[in-house]
C-alpha cells in the first residue's frame, strides 16, 4: 500500500506542472538532474523536475523497504525477526519457495548440521566430494552425508557411543551450543570446564552463544530459536581470532590435476599447480585442490602472507586425495617452500616424490616436502609424508605454529625437525619408521609443548644417538639464536606430555626420549615400549660445535610415565643438575633413576595397541598433578628475555580431562 501511495502522489506531482496545450502539439523539455538523464513532455523548469525525481525516488525506496520487509512474512513483528534476516544474509538459514521462514519449525541434527557447514565456509566442499560413511546411521546417499562428513572432520561433531548420529532426531540447545562451542575452537576450554555437557554450556555462556535468549538445555531447537544463537556466533571471536562474519567473504580458488594456470582459478575453470598457487594466493584467500595426483615440476613458494582472521589456506578438498608429487630433478630441493611470511595454513594434502634423495646427492639434506623458515602464525595439518629423505616438515626460526593430525611414514633422516622455533603445538601426529628422529626439536627452540603424538618403530636403528622424540640437539654456531655460555641453549621451557613411543624389536629403538643441552624442560605421562634406554640425558657437544660452552641438561621433569621392556630406564651421561625425576613405572626395565619408582606391570589393555589402563592397575592414581604453566617461563638467564606464560592443557590422550587424582600414562580412567 504503501508503495501504490508514493507512486501515486509522484504521478499526481507530474499531472499537475504539465501545462494544458492544444490538441496535437509536441513539446519536449531534456535535463540531466541529479546524474539523471530526463526527456518530458511539457514546459517543465529544473526545480519541478527534480521535486517529480525526488518523489519517485522516495517511492522506489519504499518499494526496497516494503520486499525487505516482506521476505519473510511469518517472522515479521517477532522476536525471530532480525536472526531470520541475519541469516538469510549470509546465507546461513534460507527460507522456503513459499517466502516463509517457519520459525516454529524444529530443527533436526542433520539440520543443524547442514547450517554449521554453512556457517564454517565449507558447505561448498560437499558438492563434488564424494561421501565416506562415518556414522553407522548415516549412509553415504542420506541427504546431508557430505556436511555430516565435513562437520566431523573439523571436530565440531561427534556422535552417540555405539557410533550412531541419530541424524533426524531433533537437536536440543545443549547439543547446538556443544557443536558452537567446538566450531568456534574453545572445546578444549569446555574440556577443562568438565566436558559434555557442563564444560560446553559453561563456556557458551561465557562466549555469549546465547545472549538475548533463555532456553534449557534439553529444549529442542526451532529454526528461530537456532537463528538466535547463530546470529551471536557470526560475531564472537573464535579461538584463532577469526570472525565467521568475516571469514564468510573470503575468496575461494580452486586447483586441478585436468586444470591450466592460464585459468581463472574458479571452480569451473581451475589452475593446474601448485606453483601457481603459492604464488597468487593473498590474505583471505582458501585454495581448494580437487583429488587426483599433481605432479609439480617446480618448486612450489608462497609468496604472500595471511593476515591475523584472514590466513592464507591451501587445502584438499578431500583428506590426502589430493597428492603433490614432486619430480625427479627437485630431489634436492626444498619441495613446498615459505619464508617471512604470515598466516599460512597447508593442510590435509598427500606430499611425495618420485624419489629420495640419497647421501651422494649434492645438498641432500635440503631434500624437505615442507618447509618454513622466517615465519609466524602457520598452520600445518592433516597432511600425509612419504618417500622422505631429510624432513617431512621443517621449520627454522617459525613462532606462533601448530602441527597437527600429520603423518610421516618411513623417513631416511627425520620426521619433523623444529628448530630455532617457539610458542608452538606439535599434537595428535604420527611418526612411522623414522630414522634419525621422529621429532627433533633444537637450536634455541622453546615454549613448545608437543603432546598426544604417537611414534612407532618395527625397524632396528643403527646409530646408538638415534631416538624417537629429542628435546634438544646439536647444533652448529650459525644457526641457533644465541650460542653464549649460560644463555645459549638448545631447548628451554619446553613439555612433552601423553605421548606415545613404540619399537616393537625391543632394543631395536636407541633412545625413546632424549634430553640434550636443555633447560627447564618436561616430561609427563609419555609411555615408551621396547626402547634400548627409554630416556637418555646428555649435555650438548658445543664446543666441538662451535660454542662457547656445553650446554648442559638443567633442572629437567620425569613424572607419570611408564617404560616397558627396556633395557634402561634412564641413562646419564653426566651429571644433571636438579632433576626431578618421580612417580613412574619401569617394567621388565633393569635401571630406574627416580624417588618413588614403581615396579610394577602397567596393565594395559594392549601393550602395541592399546595404552588405557585395566582396572587393577597399578598406575591408576599414582601419578601428580603437572603444573598449570611451563615451569620456569619467569625465569632470566644472563640477560636472556622471559619467555611467555604457556599454559599447558590438562587432558589426556583422547582430550578428557584430568581431575581429581592423577594416573600414569596417557589416558585418565575417571
């Protein structure tokens, strides 16, 4: 009506400045008002003119006000009304063809499903992968299985005990705030709070998911209610600073094995490499590569840096089916390459070559599928290493990083070595048959707490110094940041905590976890099965290296771990000053080195397969609780900096929490 009015009063506004002339005379009057170009009959000046624009313009605008208002008739006046158009905005939650919005309408768990993936930016992914079952309950043709598969594959989701979904029963608020929660990365903050579904709620309130709104925690969701919730979520800061309201416009480019660089990069039309890749992408930007096998005849660089809420993403569209294979003539090269870069996230990719580099080949230990130097703020995850030489992945002078969900299978040398790097997270990987080092973490590396790995040998590794996880090394004088007696190091306040280390030949690993030229470094709850000796401490050789001095093993921890036929418990090389070695078990172990050593079968479930503790066991109960933060963060050394505060998560192998009374091991029974 209110349209009809308006256009009305203009036609009535034009009828009255036309003059009345005789029957059969033309006269036209052109202006241009306003940038507007106008041709009208009549002896119209400027001024009437422009009242007639200004009229039909107020007209139009009521037009734009009266569909906006209109889009969804059955929100219109409620307290769903701004959430309904929030989310069709951002194409969260669309209506229906008939123009309703149906706000009363439950909401089922595949539903709010759907809309997560939505919401995440990677609800487009679903269209051509192709579906994998992973609940019991959810076949690979059921209507929402890709989002179902996507949503899980990012954590967000988990099911019912017995592997089950249950995707079309009705979602409640305490499961959507549980997802939310997850979805913007605080679940482990929920998991310090108690877990499902105390923990989650805690910290939905405390994120402010349900802000403006008062629902129970078993009362089923409406599409309206669920609008509410997700229009506070598009603005909450998640975890790593993003904001989904943000992330939603980023820019997406997509890689193809049957592509061409001359393209675009879109969808339809993709690039072919991933050299191209790495040198177009900018801040913002999310690089999808289709599966199929790339085989990349140059090296690939990233060139530009992310942004702190708008990163750099290189991605598989699905979980290591998309392979960078690198040719022959780059064996000794670094293979996917960046340096002072920002914001970086590569993940989910099969990397390899065709084949390794050997010893004879000239530069060898440049042969690196991942590499990183000079950098801050990366993200390498879900990626899978074969056909390694030298490294897997390697990052030299890189803060801010996470390494996360990765695979190295059958390395020549090492699986990661992180060195001269800080402030990171080395979690939740695996490390097959490597064998120099499964993780090496050196040259002034510190403020890392690296936990919830898994390192697996079935091979026997020649070199005594060989070993599975090292905090510290040696390194030569032109690398690490400082190499001055009492100020050089090379490691300091780092954690390794609920890892897992497994030679199947007993003796066939030489060293479980190796301590060298560190300080303030710690181990907790870490098992070792069938090492040579399950822990070896060792000043580093500086001097030999350049140094100006020794750097020795200072006031390192070895507390609640378990170590199963092993030759020796703990082997010293020299003195260690102020250890505080205590609370862990040596079984079928000739040599322990701690006050209040058990001696006493763990009692696993499985001693290769399964580290969760049987009932009798005597590890249940018998460990202490680890510190909130890495000990000694507020400890100078000779005009060395003070390192950050780094909290450390109490949680075992499977992210449960830790609480009341500590068991040995990596995983709490409680």
């Amino acid at each position: 009506m209110k349209k009809l009015f308006a256009m009305a009063v203009a036609f009535v506004l034009l009828l009255s400045f036309i003059p009345a002339y005789a029957e059969g005379e033309a006269v036209t009057t052109n202006m241009v008002i306003d940038g507007v170009e106008v041709t009208s009959s009549g002896d119209l000046t400027e001024a009437e003119m422009a009242e007639i624009i200004a009229a039909i313009k107020e007209a139009q605008q009521e037009e734009v006000v009266t569909k906006e208002e209109d889009i969804y008739p059955d929100v219109a006046g409620t307290e769903y009304e701004e959430a309904a158009k929030a989310m069709e905005s951002h194409k969260v939650m669309m209506g229906y063809p008939d123009g309703s919005f149906r706000p009363y309408e439950n909401l089922s768990r595949a539903e709010i499903v759907v809309v997560l993936s939505r919401l995440m930016s990677v609800a487009h992914v679903a269209k051509t992968m192709k579906a994998e079952k992973v609940f019991d309950d959810v076949s690979d043709i059921h209507w929402a299985a890709r989002e179902i598969q996507l949503v899980s594959d990012e954590d967000v989701l988990s099911g019912y005990g017995d592997n089950t979904f249950h995707p079309e029963e009705y979602v409640t608020y305490a499961q959507a705030a549980k997802m939310m929660v997850e979805m913007l990365g605080y679940g482990q903050n929920a998991v310090k709070k108690g877990g499902w579904p105390l923990g989650y709620l805690v910290i939905a309130n405390e994120l402010g998911i349900p802000k403006g709104t008062d629902y129970e925690n078993d009362e089923i969701l409406t599409r309206g209610m669920a609008a509410k919730l997700l229009m506070n979520v598009l603005y909450i800061p998640k975890a790593d600073g993003k904001i989904l309201a943000d992330t939603m416009k980023e820019m997406y480019y997509f890689v193809s094995p049957r592509g061409d660089d001359k393209n675009p990069g879109t969808e339809d039309k993709p690039w072919k490499t991933a050299e191209k890749a790495g040198k177009t992408a900018t801040a913002g930007t999310t690089v999808i590569f289709e599966d199929g096998e790339y085989y990349e005849t140059n090296i690939t660089t990233v060139v530009n840096s992310g942004e702190e809420g708008a990163p750099i993403t290189f991605k598989a569209r699905n979980k290591h089916k998309a392979v960078l294979k690198y040719c022959d003539q780059l064996t000794a090269k670094q293979k996917f390459t960046m340096k002072n870069v920002s914001y970086i996230n590569v993940r989910d990719f099969g990397f390899t070559q065709d084949k390794k580099a050997t010893d004879s080949t000239q530069s060898a230990t440049a042969d690196i599928l991942l590499n990183a130097s000079s950098s801050d703020h990366l993200e390498f995850t879900g990626n899978k290493f074969w056909n390694v030489y030298e490294e897997g992945i390697k990052l030299t002078y890189v803060d801010r990083f996470l390494l996360e969900d990765n695979e190295v299978i059958e390395s020549d040398h090492e699986g990661f070595d992180v060195f001269c790097s800080s402030n990171g997270h080395v979690r939740n990987n695996r490390w097959i048959n490597c064998k120099r080092v499964a993780y090496m973490n050196k040259g002034n590396s510190y403020n890392n707490l690296v936990y919830n790995n898994y390192a697996y040998y079935n091979i026997t590794l020649a070199n005594s110094s060989n070993h599975a996880m090292g905090i510290g090394g040696s390194s030569n004088s032109q690398s690490p940041r400082n190499i001055g007696k009492g100020t050089g190091w090379e490691a300091y306040n780092c954690v390794y905590f609920n890892n897992v280390i497994i030679s199947e030949i007993k003796g066939g690993l030489p060293i479980g976890l190796y301590f060298t030229g560190c300080r303030d470094c710690h181990a907790y709850n870490n098992i070792v099965v069938g090492a040579n000796q399950a822990v070896q401490t060792r000043a580093t050789l500086g001097l030999q290296k350049g140094w100006e001095w020794d750097p020795p093993v200072v006031r390192p921890t070895l507390k609640n771990n378990i170590f199963v036929n092993c030759n020796t418990g703990v082997y010293f090389w020299e003195e260690v000053e102020d250890p505080d070695f205590s609370n862990n078990i040596y079984y079928n172990v000739i040599d322990n080195a701690d006050k209040n050593a058990i001696n006493e079968n763990p009692r696993f479930v499985d001693l290769m397969t399964d580290w969760n503790l049987l009932p009798d066991s005597k590890a249940i109960d018998a460990g202490v609780e680890i510190p909130d933060s890495i000990p000694g963060f507020d400890r100078p050394y000779n005009g060395e900096p003070v390192v950050d505060r780094i909290e450390i998560p109490k949680i075992d192998f499977n992210g449960n929490p830790r609480t009341g009374k500590w068991d040995l091991g990596v995983y709490n029974v409680d």
